[in-house]
C-alpha cells in the first residue's frame, strides 16, 4: 500500500493499544502498514504464528477460545473487527454464517472483560429491505452483535472493494483474463458502487481521528455506479481486449460458484458467498461520512490500474509442494499427449479405409471431438480447472472408444465399425497409450492447479 498521511497524528494512552484482527489478510495487513507507517503501535492478531516487526507485535489467537482471546486483548483500547469465515471446505463454508456469530460474541466478550473503548468494523453494503444472502446476513449480523454490548462500534459499510489479492474482484478481473466469451447469469445487471481498497483501509484509519464516527454506520463506495458486467468490460478495456458476454438467466449462483472454481482460482466454496452477494444492488445511499472525512476518492479505472500493479511489482508468494511428479511436468505432457490424440484421430480420414467412417453420426461424432479436444487445449494454456477437467472427460471417452475398437483383437468380432485393418489396430494401441497419459495428467493437473495460483496470478 502507498504511504498515506493521516489528518492528524493519533495518540496512544499506551503501547500496542490499537488491535488489528485479521492482521494478514486483504485489508488488515494494509490497514496496519498504514497506522504503523503513522507511528502507532500495533497489536495484530492473526491465526498464524508471525514474527514482530517494527511498531508491529504479533499475537497468535484462536478467536474461538475465550480464555486465549481475552489474554491478548489486555491493554487495548481501539480493536479493528476484520474477521470472516468464509474460506475453507464446502462443509465448512455451509456453517460459516455460524462460526461468524460465534466470533463476534467470543471478541464482545472478550472486548468488555478487558476495557475495550472502542470497535471499529468493516462490513458490507447492504438493503436491509431485501432478503439477504447468507454471506451479506452475516456481515450484518456481526455488526448487530457487536452494537449488543455497551462498546461503541463504527462500522463502515463497504460495496465491492477493487484491490490485489480481495476475493470478489480477482474473481470477476481473472474471468475476464480467461474467457474471450463470458457465459453469465442475471447478477451481472447489479448496479454496485466500487471501492479501492486503499480508500476504504483510508477511511478505516482515519476513523480513529474522528470521534464523531463513534457509534455510527457509514456506507463508503467510490465515486462510480456500474454493474458488474460494466465492471468487467471496463477490465476488458484496459486488456485491450474484446469482451462477449452471454447471459444465462437460468445459471444460478450454485451453478455460477462451481463455473468460477473450474475457471478461477477462487474455490466454489468461497465464490458461493461472494456471488451470492452480488446478486442484490449495492450503491451508497448515504454519503455522509464523506463530509466527515473528505477525500478525492479513486475512480473504478485507477482502482484497477494501482491493484494490477501492486500484483505485477508485489505476486503473493506460494508456499513450495513436495510431490513425485511436478506440476510443469504434466503440462507439457498433456499438452502433447492431446495433439497426439488430434494427429492420431485425424488417421481415421487418411489411413482408414472403413466406409462407417463417414457415416453422419460418424461425423457428427467427430466433430464434437474434435471441438471437445481444442476447447480444452485453449482452456488448459489459459490454466483453468476446467481445461483439465474437460480433458479428462474426452480422454476417458477416446480411451474407451479405441478400447472398443479394438474389440476384435480379443473377442474375433467388432462393436462400433467394420473389423480394422492391422494398421489401424497398431494405431488404436498407441492412441490408448497417449489417451492414458491424459487421463492421468489432467487428474493430476485438476487437484494441483489451485496450489499453484493465488488470487489473480498467473502460473
């Protein structure tokens, strides 16, 4: 994040008096470089076990243990509420509307033990007139729980934040990166109001120097309302690259989080709460706390552009894999092993004298084959699940097709097509042999993709 100058300098009644919770994750570690880089004094809690840094000490907290998280919280006064629960399995994911309730009343409780003056929280931007999402519930009920107590909470309401590494923009930003035609459902109408996360870690800040925030619930959004799908043609533009979007209005939000995991890194059992929130307008209905902390807020294009940046100059860095066969390793080889397939299919028109050949079945069949096999190439180069997951499909066919058309190597009589010459008998051999390397290497390849990305990086 860039260095920022806040209004005025902040006082501390002590040391480490300021808790950042979340402090490693999209906005808490943007938030405490900034206060630190103002010369406070940092507590961040984190699941992790870190080192402290300069004006920064680090505590290691199971927020689900009372007793661990009232003795981190000892001589705090502010703490900034930035947790969520919505990474992990699907099974997981089905309970984090759960595990977020249990959070917040273990931190109040927590927060009221040990004297805890003030909680600033981040949540989302919501109609309270419609029915909610779980996810978007959640965010409000959290804010809910921590008003029950006798704390005053400032909660800022945010519409979707644009910034390196936040889950619903590397969402939509790597969708764009992938598919020349993007298959939609209706969300992509939502009117929203996007944010840059350095305007919203701003304004999280900056809250600490106004004590007319204490108490109160504040909508930000940048200076733009557009729909998602602008949003994405906007990203499209600045790729300078033509965009299609195909909407489907029966694609439902289950449907759209498994398309975002085979295509994204962005596993369906986050995606589902993300896109789940996306299908409600989200736009700032009032603008007040603009008056109380004035700033020239980023547009949706300079938003964008800071955020590529930041992944060009700064890539997350991912933690080494010890495995037997690496992951580049079976990328050349399914690469190969599907032209293979392509150069081997091909024979049935120039080495094949059978007349079923050209049957229109025959070659109805082959031309979806022959799609089927060049969707997944440009899929797979593109480094989606989805590539591999639809060269899997079509490798387990071809296997079993050239398996059956061999059948009269075993049993004397044929099942698909008139007996093969030996030529294409030999043929059908060493296109199982190239079937069965992609089967295995797009097995592979579909379980290993998501540890190789990050949000938004490329392989």
């Amino acid at each position: 994040m860039e260095r920022t100058q806040l209004s005025k300098p902040i006082s501390q009644s002590s040391p480490f008096s300021i808790m950042v919770t979340g402090a490693t994750g999209f906005i808490g570690s943007r938030l405490v470089s900034l206060l630190s880089s103002n010369g406070c004094t940092i507590t961040g809690l984190s699941r992790q076990k870190l080192n402290n840094t300069e004006n920064v000490k680090y505590v290691q907290v199971d927020v689900f243990d009372n007793d661990e998280l009232t003795r981190s919280m000892q001589g705090v006064d502010v703490a900034y509420y930035l947790l969520h629960s919505m990474e992990g399995s699907k099974s997981e994911w089905q309970e984090f509307a759960n595990r977020e309730k249990i959070q917040a009343e273990n931190f109040l409780k927590s927060a009221t033990k040990v004297g805890v003056t003030r909680i600033i929280y981040l949540g989302g931007l919501v109609n309270d007139s419609l029915e909610l999402s779980p996810h978007m519930r959640s965010r409000r009920d959290v804010g809910d729980i921590l008003r029950s107590g006798s704390i005053p909470v400032t909660e800022l309401r945010a519409s979707l934040i644009i910034g390196a590494q936040g889950g619903s923009y590397a969402m939509l930003r790597y969708l764009v990166e992938r598919l020349p035609v993007m298959v939609c459902p209706s969300w992509v109408k939502s009117l929203a109001q996007p944010i840059a996360v350095d305007d919203v870690v701003f304004y999280l800040a900056e809250c600490l120097c106004k004590p007319e925030t204490m108490g109160q619930i504040f909508e930000i959004g940048g200076p733009d309302k557009i729909t998602y799908e602008e949003l994405m043609r906007i990203y499209s533009a600045y790729l300078n690259r033509n965009l299609f979007v195909l909407q489907i209005p029966f694609l439902t939000t289950r449907l759209s989080s498994y398309w975002v995991d085979l295509i994204t890194p962005v596993k369906a059992s986050l995606a589902r709460p993300l896109i789940d929130s996306l299908v409600h307008d989200t736009v700032v209905s009032d603008d007040k706390i603009t008056k109380i902390i004035p700033i020239r807020l980023k547009s949706v294009r300079e938003s964008i552009d800071i955020a590529t940046a930041e992944m060009n100059s700064s890539p997350p860095v991912s933690k080494p894999k010890e495995e037997k066969t690496g992951f580049k390793i079976n990328q050349k080889l399914i690469q190969i092993s599907l032209f293979a397939m392509t150069l081997i299919g091909t024979s049935y028109y120039w080495l094949d004298d059978r007349p079923d050949v050209y049957h229109v079945l025959w070659l109805v069949g082959s031309f979806v084959w022959y799609v089927a096999i060049f969707s997944s190439i440009f899929l797979i180069r593109k480094n989606t699940r989805l590539g591999y997951f639809v060269a899997g499909i079509l490798s387990w066919v071809t296997l079993a097709v050239w398996l059956v058309d061999n059948f009269h190597v075993v049993f004397e009589t044929s099942l698909i097509a008139g007996q093969p010459s030996a030529l294409m008998t030999v043929r059908n051999f060493v296109g199982i042999a190239f079937a069965s390397i992609t089967v295995v290497a797009s097995h592979n390849l579909f379980h290993k993709v998501i540890d190789y990305q990050y949000k938004g990086k490329s392989i």
